[in-house]
C-alpha cells in the first residue's frame, strides 16, 4: 500500500482554509496544502438538502501522518463534521514523493 497519501478536505472560507492549511504544513502534518477557492458544494445535512460555497484544501501528505492530522483539523474548523478524505497515491515521481516523506514526520 502507498505511503503517501491526498487529503481532502473543505471549509466554509478562503480565510478557514488558508489558516488550516497553513497550520497543517507548519506542524509537518502535510507537505503541501493546494487551496481552491470558492466552490460550490451540494449536500445533505441533517435531512435537508443544502447548497453552500466552499474551498477545498488538497494536502499530500503521509498515511502514518493521517490520525493525527484528523485530530488536529477537529480541533481547528468550524464544522462539527468536516470533510477529510484520504486517496493513496498510486504512483508518483519519486522525488516528490521522497519531498512528501521528507517534509512531514
């Protein structure tokens, strides 16, 4: 299984996103935190259909990093259940992944 990994996850503000993201990559939680401003979301939440507009953080970042990583985002958004979803990296050139490895503990 991949070590490295890709963490998705979204917030109700450019401002949430870039604090979070920022923190996340200071800690050495994520090497890297791409944000995209301003989407659009379509969800259910507590049985009603809402529309909202989100950023969404794409982190890479290491599997053995994901736990912690959950637990620090909690602790630092406004949600009560944010989004945070992890995809394996199947492949990659290896000197990024080696900066992925290198760049958080």
């Amino acid at each position: 299984m991949p070590k490295e990994i890709v963490v998705l996850i979204t917030a109700p503000s450019l401002r949430e996103a870039r604090s979070i993201g920022t923190r996340l990559v200071e800690e050495k939680l994520a090497a890297c935190a791409n944000i995209i401003p301003q989407g659009a979301s379509v969800f259910l939440w507590q049985g009603k259909t809402r529309r909202e507009r989100e950023s969404l953080m794409v982190l890479k970042t290491q599997q053995a990093c994901f736990d912690r990583l959950v637990k620090r985002v909690k602790s630092l958004h406004t949600y009560s259940v944010p989004e945070i979803i992890a995809l394996p990296i199947i492949r990659g050139s290896k000197d990024y992944l080696r900066w992925i490895r290198q760049s958080t503990r």
